[in-house]
C-alpha cells in the first residue's frame, strides 16, 4: 500500500524543482554530509549572486523542506535561499559521535561556506534557533541577523523543566520522538495553536513510519540539547535579531519570548502572530510569511 507521507514529500519535491529549487548533498568531511535544497544554477548567474542570502533552519520534528514550502515559494524570488538538513534529518548523516547543537552549526556553516555563502540572514524556528544562535555566536561574519521563531538561545535544565512541566511530559523525546498515533497526534497539538480534529488515523501511521528515522541518534541530539544551568552564560550577539512568535505557543510561551528578548538587549525586536503555536510557519503561513518579508527587508536593505 502506497505511503500518504512518502507520496507528499515526493510531491512537495517535485513542486521544489519545478520551481528551481533543488537537493544538493554536501561533503562537511570524510562521513558526514549534509543536504541542502538550493537555487537550481540560472542562466543569469550574475542575478542570483546579487540577491541576499536567506537560510531557513527548520525544528525538531520535520525535514527542512517540509518545514518551509510555504516560505521558500514566498522568498525565492527576491533571496537566495539556502534549506538545510540537519544532521539525522532529511538526508543528512554523519558517522561523526557528536549530537551538540555547536556541532549541527559548525557543519550547516562549513557548508554554506562549501556552496559559496559568505553572509546570511539566517531563520531559525525551535531547534533550528538554538542551531542559529551557535552558529550567529561561532561563525559572526557568516550570520548577518536573525529570524529566531519559538526558540531559545540556549536550552537550560530550568527552561526545560518548566516547559516539561507545563506540557505534562517528563522528557523531550516523549514529545518530540512518539512511538504511537496518540503520541502524534498530541505532539501536533502540542505545536499547534488548533490541531485538525478530522485527519484520519492512517495518514498519522503512515508519518510515523517515514518521518522518524534515526531514532537512536535523534534521542542523543535531544538529550544532548538541555544544558545546565550553571553552565549557561547570555552571549551579546552583534547582529540584529528578530523573534518572530506564535502568540498562543505552548512550548515556548510568550513569556519565554519577551525574556529571550530581554536577555538579547536592544538590538532584539519581538513581533507575535495571533492564533497561532508553535508550527506558526505552517499553520498560519500568509501571517508568518507577511511579517518575514518585512523583517528581511528591514535586515537586508
């Protein structure tokens, strides 16, 4: 029986290199390798070498282009816009023991810089943020600014607890790496504003047999995640960043935005969508893609 989930992804693909928009496998070093979906070379090559470079970063629970078709359709034709994998997603692996975020952001640079990036606005939402946030800190003249959605910059044992708390989880892989339909199904609410009532159980099957593999090594990305306390310092980041939120985010709640705000200091700016959670590129794409638009504007101009 043929696989909804697999049948979609190689639709959204499809509709990606119709569009000019393809997959490009590169080598970070010997046994790791990351994929990217990128502009198809044009014929005007002088063009696309002016647009300012976007990279979309996506969370913990889709692939890259999964993440951001709505975005990547929005901003192709003013931007260059780069659509990773990171390491255990999509088509990206590495035989590599380390699961940090320092080391998800020091191979998404080395291979930007590989494709001939040499400054981005980079657009992270959840994992991918935190991924942003080390590679802004690591790699300061690669990363302009950012776009930071349901994110922090670090994920400390009492940002995690509370969220946990809050959530009614006792860890992230419980939320983030479900085993059943119902685990799903409540991750989707969980990351939802108002998940769909109506989606048969079949296509929630058919997800969990495509979209989790690697889940030994995603468990130790997750675990690898949380740092304590006492180990966090803020960092002053140079660069402008934005926090572009779901007002009604369950994960990472307002109040979590304004104090990553605070913590950030003056160069931070906060713009909230309403009626939407943590998936809000996805579930409210038009409102995510107006105010993304108008941010890249303000950072690339």
């Amino acid at each position: 029986m043929v696989n909804f989930v697999t049948v979609l992804k190689s639709l959204v693909q499809t509709l990606m290199k119709f569009n000019g928009i393809e997959p490009k496998k590169v080598e970070i070093e010997p046994g790791t390798v990351m994929n990217f979906w990128v502009a198809a070379k044009s014929k005007n090559e002088e063009e696309e070498t002016q647009k300012p470079n976007v990279v979309l970063v996506h969370p913990f629970g889709l692939d890259g282009i999964l993440s951001w078709t709505f975005q990547v359709l929005a901003l192709k034709s003013r931007y260059s816009v780069y659509v990773p994998d990171l390491l255990f997603f999509g088509d990206s692996t590495t035989a590599a023991g380390k699961r940090s975020p320092e080391f998800q952001a020091e191979c998404l640079a080395t291979g930007l810089r590989k494709l001939g990036v040499e400054k981005c606005v980079l657009v992270g939402l959840s994992y991918g943020g935190m991924v942003g946030f080390q590679m802004a800190k690591m790699y300061p003249d690669l990363v302009a600014a950012m776009v930071v959605s349901g994110s922090v910059e670090a994920l400390t044992e009492s940002i995690s607890r509370r969220s946990l708390e809050r959530l009614g989880f006792r860890r992230w892989s419980e939320v983030l790496m479900p085993t059943t339909v119902e685990g799903l199904k409540e991750m989707f609410r969980v990351g939802t504003y108002r998940f769909p009532s109506w989606i048969p159980n079949w296509i929630f099957k058919d997800y969990l047999e495509v979209m989790f593999s690697h889940r030994k090594e995603r468990e130790e990305l997750l675990e690898a995640l949380v740092v304590r306390d006492e180990d966090f310092t803020p960092y002053h980041y140079h660069q402008r960043i934005y926090l572009l939120w779901g007002d009604s985010d369950k994960i990472f709640d307002l109040e979590v935005a304004h104090n990553l705000k605070e913590q950030l200091g003056e160069k931070a700016k906060l713009e909230y969508i309403t009626k939407a959670g943590h998936l809000c590129q996805l579930e409210r794409p038009f409102a995510f893609n107006a105010h993304l638009k108008q941010i890249l504007v303000s950072l690339t101009a």
